[in-house]
C-alpha cells in the first residue's frame, strides 16, 4: 500500500517533470520515496518452519526526505545522544530570519545554511561566555528546518541549549531554571553576526542572485537592502524549558528527523489536487490546505537538502572533537553517570522488538516463533 506522499509522487512527479527540471539531488529524493517499501528495491522473505507461511518485507529506500524511513533514524538518534544529557535545565530557541531573504537563502542554500548555524552558535556561546549570563560554555545541538506548516519556504533553525556548562578553569557551571540571555540581546547578536557574515559573503562575490534580486549586484542596491534588514527586529523565540535528566532529548527528537510533510497529515489526493492539515499560527487551529499535485510536489522538493549537508550540528561541550573528554569531566565534576545507549551494537530485528515490541519471528498465520529468515530477493535490473 502505498503512503500519502509516495501516492502524490506516483501521481504527479512525472507532470511536475514536464513543468519544473527538478536537480540531482531532488530527482534522487523523488524517486527513492517512489521506490520505497516496493519491488523495485527488492525484498526480504521469510518461511514459517511450521505452517510453510511465505511473509515478504519490501526494502526501505533509507532517504532522509522520505516520511516512511525516519521512525527507526530517530530512535538510534534519540538513543546515542542519551549519553550526553547532563543533569541541568535545557532551553529550546528558535532562530528565524526576515522573510525578505528566503529567496537569496535558497538560491544559496549550502553557504546561507551553514552560515545561520554559525551565527546562531557564536552568538549563543560568546554571550554564554559572559558572567552576567552564564559564565561558562554550554552544550548546543542545532537542527536546520526549512518549511512552514503549508510547505512555503522558511529557514529557521531550532536550537537545544544547557543551562549549565564548563567555565575556562574547567569547573562546572549551573545557571538558573530560566533562559539566561535576554531575548533582545540574542536578536541583535544574531543579527549582527548574520549581515556581517553576508556582507562579507558578497564583497568576496560568493553570491548567487535570483532573477528577482539581481538588481543586488549593484552596490548601492546592496546596501540598501542590508541596510533595511538591520532596521528589522529579528526576534527568536524562546519555546520551553525542561529538566535534562527527564525529556531533553526525547523532545529534540521530535525535530531531528522529522521532515516537511508527514503522511498522516494527507487528507486527500486526486489527479490534480492534494488536500492536507496545517496549523493556524493566527488561531492555532488545524486547517485544511488544497494544492496542485505539482505544486506540493514543488513545495515538498525545495526541502530537499543539498547533497552531504548537515543539518544536525553541536557546538559548545558538545562540539564533536572534544565533547567525549568534556562529558567524562562533567560526569566527574557532577558525581552523575552519564546515561549509556541501550540499541548500539543491535541487529534490526532485535530493535524492532525493544523499541515497539515487535517480533518478526512470530508467524501471523499460526502463531508460532518459527519465521525464519529465508533470503534477500534483489531488485531486477533493468
């Protein structure tokens, strides 16, 4: 059976082809959501020894744009970074940018993402640094989004902060329960280090303008524009606060591998149209939105990161080359155990089973714990 966006896909994709030149990494996105959990990427079968019952798993396609392949990622994820929860209160910020440069953002993704994470970190760890908020370096983990609720364009980058963290002499730090920066403070960093970034981004002409911005290459048109954005309020948003010990990364998890669109969220497809639910942020309601299947198919792909990018990132005592040493020191400095990861060094089916109790060794036609694994079936060749 096929999922509701694989069905749009199946649908629409190839009228979508005949109107937009979709990219590599889009087509590559695209057709493995087609192919997903189908014959086309083989399958697994398996035989009861008692009853002679054949169960046939089709193969996953394993890309991160696909709604299907991301329950599994997610719980690894959640699992591994269990070991790097500390006993202290955790923030969740949501940095976003004026809409007036999503079209400058996408024409640039791998350079304009890349430089929202670093913006957002050096801003969060220099003021962090600063007795008069926290005086240590915390723990960050970042994760790029890139859509609204009705699949329109808008970067923002959700953030994950610890109200503790280590001093330069190497001690252990708490703060309050509370956010420790003043929200207009981090605005005007955050903005601060963004435009100062672009701007040199353009004096080295490593830019690229869309059609509609084009008029930017000229400098007095430049300034102009980055002159009306540092007039902007870029204001984030401070969603919930929580005790790390108990749904820090539980809660991260809900971001980390989701993705534009998620199937349940589908009401209806036709052979020109899909119908599905948005929230409201006016009225915080769940409405009904109607598209094109092209349209949603357009949508839906300008989601699709660039080849490699990384839209997960830690910084701070997290920060990838140290962040081992740095959690055996707190674990020391706290006299806390570090939580240990319960699914590493698992097989699949042994997942299946801890996570959602589900024993693909039990037969469904007889009852017994005799289906047994009987071979991979590859996908022809064409």
């Amino acid at each position: 059976m096929n999922n509701g966006v694989q069905k749009v896909f199946l649908t629409h994709y190839q009228t979508y082809c005949n109107k937009y030149n979709p990219s590599e990494v889009q087509n590559r996105a695209a057709y493995a959501i087609m192919r997903c959990k189908s014959t086309a990427l083989g399958y697994n079968l398996s035989i009861c020894e008692d009853c002679g019952h054949q169960q046939i798993h089709h193969n996953s396609c394993r890309n991160r744009n696909c709604p299907s392949c991301q329950a599994v990622l997610k719980e690894i994820w959640i699992d591994s970074r269990k070991s790097e929860v500390i006993g202290a209160s955790y923030f969740h910020v949501v940095f976003t940018v004026p809409f007036e440069l999503n079209h400058l953002i996408y024409a640039n993704q791998k350079i304009l993402y890349s430089l929202m994470h670093r913006c957002i970190a050096d801003t969060l760890l220099e003021l962090a640094a600063d007795k008069k908020y926290l005086g240590a370096v915390p723990g960050i983990i970042q994760v790029l989004h890139t859509w609204g609720q009705e699949l329109n364009f808008h970067p923002h980058i959700h953030c994950i902060i610890t109200g503790a963290g280590l001093t330069k002499a190497k001690q252990f730090h708490k703060g309050s329960d509370h956010f420790f920066i003043p929200v207009q403070v981090l605005s005007r960093k955050f903005r601060g280090k963004f435009l100062a970034g672009l701007q040199s981004l353009y004096e080295m002409n490593q830019l690229v303008f869309p059609r509609n911005q084009r008029s930017y290459k000229n400098t007095y048109e430049w300034n102009t524009f980055r002159n009306s954005l540092y007039r902007k309020e870029w204001i984030p948003h401070i969603k919930e606060t929580f005790n790390g010990f108990g749904n820090a990364i539980e809660y991260l998890g809900r971001y980390t591998h989701r993705i534009a669109i998620s199937n349940s969220r589908i009401v209806e497809i036709t052979d020109q149209t899909v119908t599905f639910t948005a929230k409201d942020y006016r009225t915080g309601e769940a409405k009904e939105v109607t598209l094109t299947g092209v349209e949603f198919i357009r949508r839906f792909l300008t989601h699709v990161l660039p080849s490699g990018f990384q839209k997960i990132r830690n910084y701070g005592f997290l920060n990838n080359r140290c962040k081992s040493a740095n959690l055996k020191l707190i674990s020391k400095l706290t006299g806390k155990q570090l939580f240990k990861s319960a699914y590493t060094g698992m097989k699949m089916e042994e997942l299946l089973l801890a996570v959602w109790d589900i024993n693909i060794h039990i037969c469904p036609a007889c009852g017994c714990e005799h289906l047994m694994h009987a071979g991979r079936v590859l996908p022809m060749l064409n």
